[in-house]
C-alpha cells in the first residue's frame, strides 16, 4: 500500500486510519484506461466527427474558465476540447463494459469490464483507439478502512484557535489583519469523502454563505462526498473552517468545491484517473487553486508501482494532469507526502508536477517533520517547493471537536489558504506570479535543499514582491507614522497601518469639507512589529471624489490623511 496515504495516502492524521480484510465478498470490477488519438476535426478517422472548435469555447468551458484564461493570457488549446462525442457514441453500442470516467486532458477514457469473457485490448483494433492499459484489478474482498480515533485535545482559547499558530509561521495573519480572507477566491479541494461536512459548526458559516459547493464524485458511490471517509473534512477545515476561540482556517472567506478523488477501500492506478476527471471539471467550473492532499507511489497490485525514475512530472498520469492544470492558470498545491522515514523516502506524485507549489511539513519551531517527503524530483529540479504547519497542526473532526494531527495533508491546505489572500490581494496576478513570489519569499530562497526546498514563506514579504505601494516595506519608512493604501483606489477599499504611540479606538470617513460618512471601531489585529492594521470597504454609492480617512484616540484625531477613490 502506498505509505503516503496521509498518513496512509489519504489520511495525514496521526494514527487514523489502518486497514484490514474483511470476508464480506463484496468485490469490484477490472478497470482499464483506454487512449484515443486526435481530437480536432481534420485528426479524426474516417466516420467520425466533433461539433467542437477552439472557435466556440463558451462550448465546453464556463464563462468563469474563460474569464480566467483571458486574465492570465492563456489560450484555449485542443487540450481544452471534450473528447469527440462519436468516439463515445462508438464505445456504447459495444457490450462487455461500460464507460465509467473521460479525460479530456488526456484524451482517453476509464472503463469498467462487466462481462469476464470481454478482453479489453480487442479495443485496439477501433481505428481511434491507440492504446489500453489497466488501473484496476482487484481480486478477493475489498478492504475497510478501521478507524482508530486520537486522543482529543483542547487548543488556544483565542479567536483563531488552533488556527493562529499556522498562520502566524508564514506571516499570512498581516494579510487578514487588512482583510485578505480569501473573499473572491475559489479553491477545489480534491480528496477522500467530507464525513458531517455537511452538518458540522465549522462550516456552517460558508454554507449560510453559499460558499460549498459539491462538485463531483468521480468513483459515483452510494453516500457521494459525504461519506467513505474523514479526511476531506479535515483537510478543508483547515482552510474554510470558521469556529471562533477553537478554529479559524487559512482562508475563511474563500469559496470551495467539493471532490472526491480517493478510494480509502483500496490503492490502484486508477485513483489517479479520479484525480484527473476532478481536475478537468474544476478547471471547467473555473476555479482559481487546486488543493491535492494526496500522493501515490506504491499500490496493492505492484506491477502498477511507480518508481523514483518516474518522478519526473511527465511520468505519472496525474503529475502531467497537475502540470496543465498549472498552465491552465489554476494555482496548485500538493501535499510533498509523508514517506520521508520510510524506505520509499521521496515525495509522491503528484508532487513531483512542475509549476506547482509542493509543500512539505514544519514544525512549530520551523524543522523538518521527520514524515515530510524529501526531494529532488528525478529529473532534478527542487521539491518541495516550500514548507507549512505539519506538526500537531490544528484540524475539525467529524464528530466537531477540535483536534491536532500531522501530516503534509495539513502543510498543504494551509499553504494554499494562504496562497489564497495572497492572491485576492492581487487578483490581476497569474498564477505563475503568485507561486514565484510565495517562493522567493521563504526563508531559504537561493539556497534550497532537499528537504525543505524554499523554506516557510513569509506572506508579507510575498505581497512586498507583488505590491508597488510599499506597504509590506512600509516600517522603515520612519517619516510617518501611517500608511494608507492603496491610494487612489479603484474598487473602494481602503487599507491602513499605525505605528504611532497612541492606541486609536475609531476610524472615521469623511468628505473634503469635514462632513462625517462613515465611523467605526478600530480592530485589535496588530502586525507581528505590534502595528495596528485594518480595512474598510466604503459605500458603493459613493462618487469618484476626494475623501479624509481618520483615527481617532479617546480625546484627540491621531491621524488625519486624505485618500482618493477613483473607480
């Protein structure tokens, strides 16, 4: 069985999930992946036809896909393209098997044998078919997974709870302290099932909010995402979860969707197709980040094993799938895996993708988890690219209590709540900007090593390399003791940083002849140099002017500064 299967490939709990046979003859189906070639019209055989064109992409692509490829200057390729519906059409008048999965990546498709007698390599002979090669063959019963459950544990009785700790490593609190939540971002989160996410307090927030959403199943399973396993629900907590005093995640205010990619019943290539049909749907949904707290190597048939050589990106089907979601502008991260004391040692796939962020695991005090997988890739490039809380980090359970668990499954998603703000913060960024700026930022950049890459990311300094208002500088600037920005401001937002001696307790918005518009508290949220940070959002009533932002102390304004909104 593949050891990173978080802890177990899918579990980065400590001591969650274990396995063992059980006699209750339940068994499954061979599976195949079977390749077709050509896609566009002058590719395709004799006979058959497509009604797609890289001319209509409204198509096969949301406007949300499109928006995101237009924004980052990528083109709609063939790759883009479903699979030519005649090809289908042809597998479907045959019998012996069934169609269970389509990659339009890939061009190819799973199927699942239902007739012994049928021999899949006859589809050799189809003039579109160019190869067939199995993911699948179980023999004998199906394994349950056995749930051991940790010690529970009580965390921080702050406001972020469990989640201040992760987030004060890579500085991202700066960028919630100015109000980078996450808010307009959208993460898929691609996992085992999301047991009681439905039900629990954590996430009620985001669902009031309309901010779940289910996207697919790609195994079909009675009970879909919310049942099979724990693991997802873990995994998102520690980016959406919202419980005040017990957790805060990465990325409260982000949107996410839903998919179920890992089978915690059994470990074959196949796991790795799941992966791929999700992708290529939350490409089509038009996310924005890509979480894979997954990682493959070893599997129950050992003929499917990868091996270190594989390690390359192009190798395994779902590193080259993680690739071109990476140059369809999506921002992934990936667990580097938990293998790192094991024979196996290495990162897993898909961590091996380039244009991806790989993160390994931390401890509190910033040291390398004796778990996290180790790099480089085989081709030799620098995994893991950057490291996040791994070690006793904080996550929900399904039964809503709070608990600690370790694994890169958490580095991961923590990491990419983060990448989130980040990006939120500069939302005409591609990708590509923000994974380099998250790199240059850690703490080893320059001077990478094979088992923490880049080092930690420091989230102020990363939105320094992205920012041209010098807010993340700002400190040495000693000739004030403000700073408000951005000025002027295009969408209403108006951030600010005090680094003055006296404590201000409300802020007021004014226009230019003194009259007061708006007032409120000022938050406590403070910079780890102990500034006061926050943000307002001014009305969207109000014209294109120029407008007097305040602080104001108990008996005096302690800073008075004009501001331009110019929409």
């Amino acid at each position: 069985m593949n050891a990173f299967r978080a802890l177990s490939a899918t579990l980065a709990l400590s001591s969650i999930l274990s396995f063992h046979s059980r006699g209750h003859g339940q068994t499954a189906p061979s599976r195949y992946w079977v390749q077709f070639e050509g896609k566009l019209t002058d590719e395709l055989p004799a006979g058959y036809s497509t009604p797609y064109t890289l001319d209509t992409p409204s198509a096969f692509l949301s406007p949300k896909a499109i928006f995101r490829r237009l924004m980052q200057n990528i083109d709609v390729t063939a790759h883009d393209l479903p699979i030519p519906p005649s090809y289908i059409d042809s597998l479907q008048t045959m019998e012996g098997f069934r169609v269970i999965l389509k990659s339009k990546w890939f061009n190819a498709v799973t199927i699942a044998v239902v007739d012994s007698a049928f021999d899949p390599y006859t589809l050799l002979a189809l003039p579109m078919v160019n190869a067939v090669k199995s993911v699948q063959c179980i023999q004998g019963d199906i394994r349950e997974p056995v749930v051991v459950e940790p010690p529970r544990e009580s965390v921080e009785p702050t406001a972020y709870g469990g989640g201040l700790a992760a987030l004060e490593q890579l500085n991202a609190d700066w960028l919630h302290g100015l109000g980078f939540r996450g808010d307009g971002m959208t993460i898929a989160v691609l996992d085992a099932g999301f047991e009681n996410t439905e039900s629990l307090p954590i996430f009620q927030r985001a669902w009031d909010e309309g901010r779940i959403q289910e996207g697919l199943d790609a195994m079909y399973s009675q009970g879909g995402l919310f049942a099979h396993h724990r693991h997802g629900t873990a995994v998102l907590g520690t980016m959406a979860g919202h419980l005040k005093d017990s957790l805060i995640g990465t990325a409260p205010d982000a949107s996410y969707v839903l998919y179920r990619t890992e089978d915690a019943y059994s470990e074959y290539l196949i796991e790795e197709d799941y992966w791929v049909a999700a992708a290529e749907h939350a490409d089509s949904v038009g996310v924005d980040l890509i979480n894979t707290s997954l990682g493959y190597s070893l599997f129950d048939d050992s003929t499917m094993n990868h091996v270190y050589a594989d390690l390359n990106g192009t190798t395994a089907r779902i590193s080259q799938a993680a690739e071109w979601a990476a140059e369809k502008g999506i921002l992934c991260t990936t667990s580097a895996g938990n293998s790192g004391a094991a024979a196996w040692h290495y990162i897993t796939a898909p961590a091996d993708a380039d244009g991806i962020l790989t993160v390994g695991a931390v401890n509190a005090n910033g040291q390398h988890a004796v778990f996290s997988g180790w790099g480089p890739t085989a081709d030799g490039r620098v995994k893991p690219d950057v490291m996040a809380l791994g070690v006793q980090a904080a996550y929900p359970f399904a039964d809503s209590t709070i608990r600690r668990g370790n694994g890169t499954s958490f580095s991961s998603p923590i990491l990419c709540g983060a990448a989130a703000c980040l990006w939120q913060a500069f939302p005409v960024a591609t990708a590509q900007e923000i994974r380099h700026a998250i790199a240059a930022s850690a703490h080893l950049h320059g001077q990478p090593n094979d088992s923490m890459g880049n080092g930690i990311p420091d989230f102020r300094r990363a939105f320094d390399l992205l920012n041209d208002t010098g807010a993340a500088s700002w400190d040495a600037q000693a000739s004030s003791e403000s700073l408000i920005f951005p000025n002027p401001s295009s969408d209403g937002t108006l951030r600010w940083i005090y680094q003055g001696t006296k404590i201000p307790s409300t802020w007021q918005f004014l226009d230019a002849n003194g009259h007061l518009l708006e007032e409120g508290r000022v938050t406590t949220w403070s910079t780890a140099e102990g500034h006061l940070q926050g943000y307002i959002q001014v009305d969207a009533t109000l014209p294109n002017a120029t407008y007097i932002f305040q602080l104001t102390g108990t008996d005096a304004v302690l800073v008075s500064k004009p501001w331009i909104l110019m929409r």
